[in-house]
C-alpha cells in the first residue's frame, strides 16, 4: 500500500485534495471515479510533487478527464 511510500504529513495532505476534489461533484462520491483521482494523486506525490495546490490540481485533471470520458 502506498503507506510505506510516504510520511504522514504527505498521505494527509494527499487525503485531503482527494476530499477536496471529489467534494466538487456528486460524481465524487462513487468509487470509481474517486479511484480514478486517487490515482492521479498518488503518481503525482510519486514524482515528488506533495503540496496541497499540486496534489489537488492532479486530481483536478484526474476529474475533468472522467467527465470528459463520461461524454
């Protein structure tokens, strides 16, 4: 799991964009597509990109991409 991928500030961090931005949509909610943004934000914490703004703004990309592949 990605636990022993990253200290506890950065999961926490990590969590709360995922909240953020499955916040912003009744989609956000179902599994899928929060697996989707989680994703996302992991693969950006992996390339060392851990503050808020960028750990949302990939899961912000992760979440417009559904909605386009939803179309």
């Amino acid at each position: 799991m990605i636990e022993g991928k990253f200290d506890s500030k950065t999961l926490a961090t990590m969590n709360f964009a995922l909240d953020q931005v499955c916040g912003q949509t009744a989609q956000g909610e179902r599994h899928s597509v929060r697996k989707r943004i989680a994703r996302q934000i992991v693969r950006c914490a992996e390339g060392g990109k851990t503050t808020l703004t960028e750990l949302t703004a990939a899961g912000q990309r992760a979440l417009n991409e559904a909605a386009h592949a939803a179309k």
